[in-house]
C-alpha cells in the first residue's frame, strides 16, 4: 500500500508581508479584481475558517519566482 503525504505550509498575512515586502492594503488590492493594482497572478488566499485566510507558501514562492522572470527580460 502506498502512502501519500501533503506537506502544505499555509502562511497568515503577516508571513505574506514579511516575505513579499508588501503591505496589507497592497496585498489585498493584488487580490480584488475591482482594484487598479489587480494582479491575476498573485495566490489567492485559502478561507481556513469563517474569521481566517491563508496563503500556500509554494504560490507565493512561485509568484515570487514569477517576478523575478519578469525583471530578466
């Protein structure tokens, strides 16, 4: 029998500030497609509970890397 193993590591907004260095407004508005800094690529967050949200790591490290692609061309 074969055995699956997740490893997620879900990130609240104060983990997301640190390692993006954006600001709570800024990641929110990256978020809502009604606001002019709307970016359809950063991670949407995960609705854990009905009060909390979070962010898998990886698309944040993936969204990073993104980023990174984008200012080498």
């Amino acid at each position: 029998m074969s055995t699956i193993e997740y490893q997620y590591q879900v990130l609240n907004i104060t983990a997301v500030i640190g390692i993006t260095a954006l600001s709570r407004s800024t990641i929110y508005a990256l978020i809502n497609p009604k606001s002019d800094y709307y970016d359809p690529d950063f991670p949407k967050p995960i609705h854990l509970t009905q009060n909390r949200v979070g962010w898998l790591s990886q698309e944040i490290n993936d969204w990073l890397e993104l980023k990174i692609a984008q200012r080498e061309k």
